[in-house]
C-alpha cells in the first residue's frame, strides 16, 4: 500500500498536470457558460477558416460576448480604449492609425534600437549573465520571457518617448506586463497597484509634454491617453515580444543543430526567417482570436451564423492543419510549401483587424536573436508548450567560455526535474486562481456594464464624469473555452 502511494506520488509530474488542465477547460467552460462557435471545427473546416475570418460581418470585438468581460478584466486598467477591444468606428480609425504611426520608422533603425536594447539589458548580467537568475561556472541560469520582458520595456519606451528608459521606470514596466500575462495564464491574481504606478508615469510624462506623437482627439481625458498607452506599448507590446522571444530562444535551446547553424551564419535571413515562421507556426501567441458577428452571415453552402455568434478562431488548430507531421519542429517545410500557400497567420489576418506589429515583429526579434546569439550559447531540458508558463528556465553559456561538460549536465538534469515538479505545483494554482478570476471577471461585468452606460440616454457630461472600468477591485482564460493567449 506504501509502495503504491509512494508510486501514486512519485508519477504525479506525469499525470497531474494534464489531469488538472482538462479539469480546468471544463470547469471553465461551466463558469462562463455556452461557450462561441470554435473555428476549424463543424459546418467550418480549415478550407474556409480564412474565408469566415475575412467576413465583414465579422468584427465585433467586444459588445455582446461574455468573454469580452474576462479579456476586459486581464487588460485593465482602460480596457476601453485598448486597441484591440474597441469597436469599429472613428475612435478606432484614429488609434489604429496613432498606434501604425508610432511603430513605424525604418528597418535599419528600427534594428539598431533593438540591438542597442538587448545589448543594454545583456550586459547587466553578471559574467554576462543573470536575470534574477544563478549564475555558477559561467553559466547563468534564466528565465528567458523577464529577461526578455527587459529588453522589450527598453525598446518600446524609445519608440513611445524618443528618449532612453531611466532607471527605475524599466522595472515599473515590467511590473505591469508581467501582472498582465501572469494573471492571463491564471500563474497570479491581478495587482492593480502594480499596474496603477505604470499609469501615474504615464500621466506624468503626458501632463510635461513628453509624448512626441499626436494622440487620437477622441481619447478625451489624460487618463484615457495614459491607458491607451499603457495598454497598447506596455502590457500588449511588452507581453507580446517577450513571449515571441521567448519561445524563439527556447526552441534554439533545444533544437542544437539549429542554433549552431545560425550561430555560426548570423547573417542568414532566410534561416533564421525559416525558425521563425516554424517557431511560431508550432507556438503561436494567440490559442484563440474572438469575434463577434455584427450582421447574419451566409457563406453559401449551408454554413450560416446569426448576428451576435460569438466566433472563436482557433490558431493552434489552424497552423497544425495541412501539413504533414505537424507536430515536429522542422523550419525546412518552409522551403518545401510557400508562406502564401500554408495555413499561416502569426498576425492575424489582413481583412480583420490584423496586428499593427506584423512588419516591425519580425524586424526586430531578428535583431535580438542575433545579440543574444553572439554573446550566448543557449541551453534547456524544459517542457516547451504555447502558453509557457514556466518562462522559459534556460542555461546562457557566455560564448568562448564553455562550461565543463558534466556540470553542464548536471545544470540541466536539475532543471528537467524542476521542471517537472514545478509543473505540479503551477497547475493546481492555475486551477484555484483560473476559477477565481473567471468567478470575479464575470462579477464585475466590466463590458456588459461599459456598453449599457454607453447606451443609457444620459447627458453625455454625467457620462464623461462615470468611472472607466478598470476592474480595480482586486487583484484570467478561456473563453472558448482556451484562453485566448
Ligand atoms: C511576435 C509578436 C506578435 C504577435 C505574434 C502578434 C499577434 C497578433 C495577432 C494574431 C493579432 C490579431 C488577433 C485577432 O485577429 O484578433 C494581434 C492583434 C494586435 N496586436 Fe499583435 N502580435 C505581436 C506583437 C505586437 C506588438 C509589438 C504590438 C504593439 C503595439 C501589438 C499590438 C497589437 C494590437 C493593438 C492588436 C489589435 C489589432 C486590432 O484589433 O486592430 N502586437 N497581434
């Protein structure tokens, strides 16, 4: 019976996690209801996933879903005016508009700041190495999305200031992203202070005439200029380049053969071009992009959806469709089908609201891979999943320095067997505080509250004067029923 528990536990990092997220999918889809209409999947095959993306009747982004209420809650404060959840209109027109203009600028810049970015945060680390990390040998043991998280608040503070990020105000923006994406993937509560402390910089900086860009008329007050900023530059584009780079880096970690390939010619575009679309072909940012129908769509065919269909477009399971062996990691199957042709959209789709940082995205992870690659060989025996929330535990190796082979080893039989465990621990806590969020998101009802304000016939100063919903009670997820990053 000893013999049986002692089994029962010593197999749990191989069983337990798994358990505990299908648990959490249906408890989830239990919390939040009917969920939307999940695309490939019943009368929508993978055939014509593009087609009802690119529907114009399509684009409802936030009114009339209840899962709008649990992104709301993840991407406060000022979820109203973040890009991604306005509806279309003018006020969207002028931050789409605001948001391309300030990520523009040419490629060569735009490399360079990024080089000068990572270089800066590179050489912070003791022996060339450590983000809140070890450092043992000349290896340095870090988690690569926060160190990463660093280079990225650098970067998009320049883009955003047009002046370098003064110590201490890295930190606040780290702060904030790494609030966000934590609690998105449901590893910690919210912290509003953490995120209220980014927004008063904001303010700050807004209030002294510090911000080089003319922003949209319609972001009426400072506070809604703050947000948008906030939002946009330094939760959605921190978050974003963190985990891009991320996964981009733990994949050169494990695939050896690779790494050595574009180590040893930095500069092979179409190599590294090639890792890049597998990489985020196999780990793509978004599980699920949501839409919700604004009119009747027939596409003919017998495939039709009422207004109000809340559609969840699928892009793991749209990537993984037609393509043979679509599970292995294999960057030369892009030399075998053209882009074009494959089931590929890292950015979402041109008709429908495609991301704005599809030219720069590619830019400058390119530029930062090179950096890290000319200072580090890179390390890891870890799990490699979508949604990483273990951040990417990794060995950097500072280049001419190898370490002793066994001790390499032995770091990375420590870190296989943390890995596992942790694992354990991380997915019971998801579990607890995924419900939690979902319960509190759905309590708050932050759209379903916004857009019923929106459309009460009262005097529109008693509106301007009513709180914006930043959800800042308290202190993420899946809506149908994934989380949708
Ligand atoms: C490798 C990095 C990135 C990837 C893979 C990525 C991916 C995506 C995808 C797939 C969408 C569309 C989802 C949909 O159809 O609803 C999207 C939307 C968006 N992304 Fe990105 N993104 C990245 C980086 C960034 C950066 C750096 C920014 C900086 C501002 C950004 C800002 C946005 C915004 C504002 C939207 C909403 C667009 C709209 O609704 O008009 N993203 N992103």
């Amino acid at each position: 019976m000893a013999a049986l528990g002692a089994g029962f536990a010593l197999s749990a990092p191989y069983w337990l996690p798994k358990a505990v997220v299908a648990l959490r999918v249906r408890a989830f889809a239990q919390v939040n209801g009917p969920g939307g209409v999940v695309v490939p999947g019943g009368q929508v095959g993978p055939d014509r996933f593009e087609e009802l993306y690119a529907h114009p009747a399509a684009n409802g982004r936030s009114r009339g879903a209840g899962l709008s209420d649990l992104f709301w809650y993840w991407l406060s404060p000022g979820p109203e005016v973040h890009q991604e959840h306005l509806e279309a209109g003018p006020l969207y027109d002028a931050v789409a508009r605001t948001t391309s203009a300030i990520l523009a600028g040419s490629s060569a810049d735009l490399a360079a700041t990024a080089t000068r970015c990572a270089a800066a945060v590179l050489d912070g680390l003791p022996s060339g190495g450590t983000s809140g990390g070890m450092t043992s040998g000349g290896m340095t043991l870090v988690r690569l999305r926060d160190l990463m998280m660093q280079v990225w608040a650098e970067f998009f503070h320049e883009l955003v200031f047009h002046d370098p990020c003064p110590p201490g105000v890295r930190g606040l923006i780290t702060d904030n992203a790494a609030d966000v994406v934590d609690s998105l993937k449901n590893t910690r509560l919210r912290h509003m202070d953490r995120r209220r402390r980014l927004t008063r910089y904001l303010l700050g900086r807004l209030a002294a005439g510090e911000v080089p860009h003319e922003l949209p008329a319609g972001l009426a007050t400072a506070r809604d200029r703050a947000h948008y900023l906030q939002g946009t530059f330094f939760s959605t584009a921190v978050v974003q380049m963190s985990e891009a780079m991320a996964h981009l880096l733990l994949v050169l970690a494990t695939e050896q053969d690779v790494q050595r390939r574009l180590a040893a010619h930095p500069d092979d575009d179409h190599d590294l071009g090639n890792v890049m679309n597998e990489t985020l072909r196999m780990y793509p940012l978004f599980g699920i992009a949501h839409r919700i129908t604004t009119a009747d769509i027939d596409l003919g065919g017998g495939v039709a959806y009422p207004t109000g269909t809340v559609l969840c477009f699928d892009y793991p399971a749209y990537h993984a469709s037609g393509w043979s062996d679509p599970q292995v990691f294999d960057p030369g199957r892009w030399d075998r089908v053209p882009a074009r042709s494959a089931h590929h959209i890292p950015f979402g789709i041109a008709a429908n609201r495609p991301c704005p940082a599809w030219r720069l995205a590619p830019l400058v992870m390119r530029a930062v891979t090179r950096e890290v690659l000319r200072r580090f060989a890179l390390h890891s025996s870890v799990s490699h999943t979508r949604s990483l929330p273990h951040r990417a535990p990794c060995l950097l190796v500072a280049r001419g320095r190898p370490a002793p082979r066994g001790r390499r080893w032995a770091a990375l039989a420590f870190l296989r067997l943390r890995d596992r465990w942790e694992d354990v621990g991380r997915s019971l806590v998801q579990f607890g505080l995924g419900l939690w969020m979902v319960r509190d998101a759905r309590r708050q009802r932050l759209t379903e509250r916004w857009f019923a304000r929106q459309d009460a016939p009262a005097a529109p100063d008693a509106r301007a004067a009513q709180d914006t919903p930043d959800g800042g009670e308290g202190h993420e997820v899946p809506g149908c029923p994934h989380s949708g990053r």
